[in-house]
C-alpha cells in the first residue's frame, strides 16, 4: 500500500440470466409458434368446413328427376297410408277432380351420378276387397358423399275424397301439410303426423261436416298450425296438438263431439294463439277440457259461445299478466252450474301473459 492512496475494491459483477443472443432466440421461438398457431387456424377455418360440406354432401345435391305413383281402381275406397320420410317435404291434397284414390308425385334429389332407378318407390298391399295400403319408407339417410343412393323425397300426395283414409305420417327433417283443400264431408279415419323438424300444417278452411275419429300432431322444432274448418267432428276423447319448440294457431268453428273430450295443447317455447266459435249445443252433456300450457311464451284465446253453454278461464304465470275477461286469473260463467255443454280452460306459462277476449 502506498499512503494516503486508498485500497482498490473489486466490485462483484452480476451476469444476466439471458445473453442477448438466447434473448433474440427466444423471441424468434414466440413469433414461429404465432405464425404456426395462426397457420394452423386458417388451414382449419378454410379446410374442416370443406370436408365436412364433402363428407355431408349438401353442396353436392340436384335435382335427378320426378316419378309418379298411384293405384287406379277406385274399387278400394279405403285407404292406410303409412309414410316415413328421412328428407324431404310431404304436402297432402284432397282432390276431386280425381279418377282414381291415390296419387303421389315424387320430385328426388341426390349427389351427382345418383340414378332415379336407385330411389325409394311407394308400395301397395291389398288387405281386402275395399282396403288398401300404401307404404313409403325412406330408409336411414347416410350423409356421406360417396353414397349415391341418398336422397331427398318431396312428395306432393293426392287423396280422392271417396276415400276414407287411415294416415300415418313421420318425417325426421321436413315440413308437413295436410289439406283438404275447401271440400266438405270428408272422412278420415285416424291423422297421426309427427315432424322432427319442419312445421306441421292442418288446413281445413272453408270445409264443412269433416269427420276424423282420431288426430295427433306432434312436432320437435317448428311450428303447428291447425284450422279445423266449420262443424268438424271429432270422435276422439283425447287430442294431441304438441311441439317442443315452436308456437301454436289453434282454430275451430262449431266443433261436434260425441263424448267428454281432453285436448293438450302444449309447447316448450313458444306461443300459443286459440280461437273458438262454438254455436252448436250438443242434445247430451259434454264437457270439452282444453289444457293449453306453454313454458317460454304467451297464451291468448279469443272465445264466442252460444248463450247456454257454460265455461271457465284459469290463467297462471310465473313471470308475467293474466286477464282474463278483464278480472283476474279466473273466470266462470254465470251459467256454469246450469249448462248441459261445458267448456273448461287451463291455461299456464312460465314466462309470458295470458289474455282471455271474447268476440
């Protein structure tokens, strides 16, 4: 040591964790696993929504053709029709200008190289001397683009209204209707129509004196509109009008029932809209008990009844108004207790108001 010159101290130097060029590595490691997540995305945005309109095939559907098929001897007046249809639309028509009881017409559409001759076709067996029955089955649907022999069946059907018919029908996708198309005294044995998804359509307007001993209507995702015409006979104690998502027209002018009858009305989501004319008094005590219930909607009933015939309104909501008649949630005729003919409402929402006018 020299005096008066202070003693050099050495000072600790710290080395960075990272050098610089592990630094700029690592970085250059971020922005490659960017670009590749990026690459990636695109690649699956632009590709999967390809294979999967390849493999499903719709982009690849046409037109291939039409056919017809129909049963001439009207010596069969009574018919069972029983359709299963995958895809596809089925319209019914009552049609008097017909010269035979039945009469489909087909319009098919499948994937490119597809042949009308592989398409599903009607059949017929005679059970006896006046009955007969017509089958239709689709088969399962295979959504893959190398199978040709998939298609998709709209369907326009024709009925003679000679014929008394006996109708099943169940489509998976599609819509169905059912018409009668303006002609009086028909009579139908039983409707069953069921859709998975597609509206279901019962048109009877301006008909008059229609007979059905049995009517079911049930329905997945769509809507059901259902207009029963003018003095429309019902012998059935149980009516079924239901969906799972979709709302609800209900209509009928002078209904005719033989027996106390229970009709349910009901849907998930969706609203429900009733109107009833009802001048008719049955010669016999009748009640008609319509349970008309929705869990997401409105319920509103428009009402006119001939003087003698009794009623009563019960409305609830969870989350909602119910008026009834301008009251409450209740409303019972003066003449309840008194009238041979008795009309009783429950009507119930969750989430939604419940209206109750009269004509």
């Amino acid at each position: 040591m020299v005096k008066g010159v202070p003693t050099a101290v050495s000072i600790e130097t710290k080395t960075p964790s990272h050098t610089v060029e592990e630094h700029d590595s690592m970085k250059y490691a971020k922005r490659r696993n960017v670009v590749i997540g990026l690459s990636v995305g695109l690649i699956a945005i632009i590709i999967v929504p390809i294979i999967i309109w390849g493999v499903f095939g719709f982009i690849n559907y046409t037109h291939i053709g039409s056919y017809t098929y129909d049963e001439t001897s009207m010596e069969y007046t009574n018919l069972n029709l029983v359709i299963d249809n995958n895809v596809g639309s089925i319209d019914v028509y009552y049609e008097d200008s017909l010269t035979k009881p039945f009469e489909a017409i087909v319009e098919l559409y499948g994937r490119k190289g597809a042949s009308l001759l592989d398409a599903v076709n009607f059949t017929t067996t005679y059970l006896t001397n006046d009955t007969m029955e017509i089958n239709f089955n689709s088969g399962d649907f295979d959504f893959f683009f190398w199978d040709k022999k998939v298609f998709t069946y709209d369907m326009s059907i024709y009925i003679n209204p000679l014929v008394t018919a006996d109708v099943f029908i169940d489509a998976d996708t599609g819509s169905v209707s059912f018409s009668t198309e303006g002609l009086d005294s028909i009579i139908i044995e039983n409707l069953d129509i069921s859709s998975n998804t597609g509206s279901i359509d019962l048109d009877l307007i301006n008909s008059v004196n229609t007979t059905f001993n049995g009517l079911n209507l049930k329905g997945n995702t769509g809507r059901i509109s259902v207009d029963l015409g003018s003095r429309t006979t019902i012998n059935d104690s149980y009516v079924l009008i239901d969906t799972d998502t979709g709302s609800i027209d209900f209509e009928f002018v002078d209904l005719i029932a033989y027996d106390d009858q229970t009709w349910e009305i009901t849907t998930d989501t969706g609203s429900i809209d009733v109107s009833i004319t009802q001048n008719i008094v049955l010669p016999f005590t009748f009640m008609s008990h319509f349970d008309i219930d929705t869990d997401t909607g409105s319920i509103s009933v428009d009402f006119l009844f001939n003087d003698t015939i009794g009623y009563s309104f019960y409305g609830t909501t969870s989350t909602g108004s119910v008026d009834i008649l301008g009251s409450e949630d209740e409303y019972i005729s003066p003449n309840y207790g008194i009238a041979t003919n008795l009309y009783v409402f429950e009507l119930s929402t969750s989430t939604g108001s419940v209206t109750v006018t009269e004509k």
